[in-house]
C-alpha cells in the first residue's frame, strides 16, 4: 500500500457495500417486513465477516482505519 492512510480498492468496495446495506437495513426496517430484514442481517453479517478477514490479512488496512 503506497498511501499509508488509503484503503486498497478491495476493502475500499467492501466498506462501500457495507454502508449501502446499512441504508437497505434501515429501509427494511421501515417497511416492517421480517423475511427482508432477515436477508439483509445475512448480508451484513456477510459483509462484516469478509471485511475482517480482509483486514486480518492486510494489518496495514487496519491500521488506515
């Protein structure tokens, strides 16, 4: 990583994925409907688990963080 302070473009995406799915989560939870609120839980526990083990391989993206 050149830019001690830049995210590399996977973990980039993958933080970017998260914050959409945070704003389904809310969407979801405004519509009341259990199944999509359970989906989207799937995703973010998804997302969550691929963002840490992105990090846990690159410790110098934690480290930006």
């Amino acid at each position: 990583m050149d830019d001690p302070g830049k995210l590399d473009d996977r973990t980039a995406d993958l933080v970017t994925a998260i914050e959409f799915a945070l704003k389904l989560k809310h969407a979801s939870d405004s519509l009341a409907d259990p199944p999509l609120q359970k989906l989207v839980d799937l995703v973010l526990f998804d997302l969550g688990m691929k963002l840490a083990a992105q990090m846990s391989e690159n410790p110098e993206t934690a480290r930006a963080q």
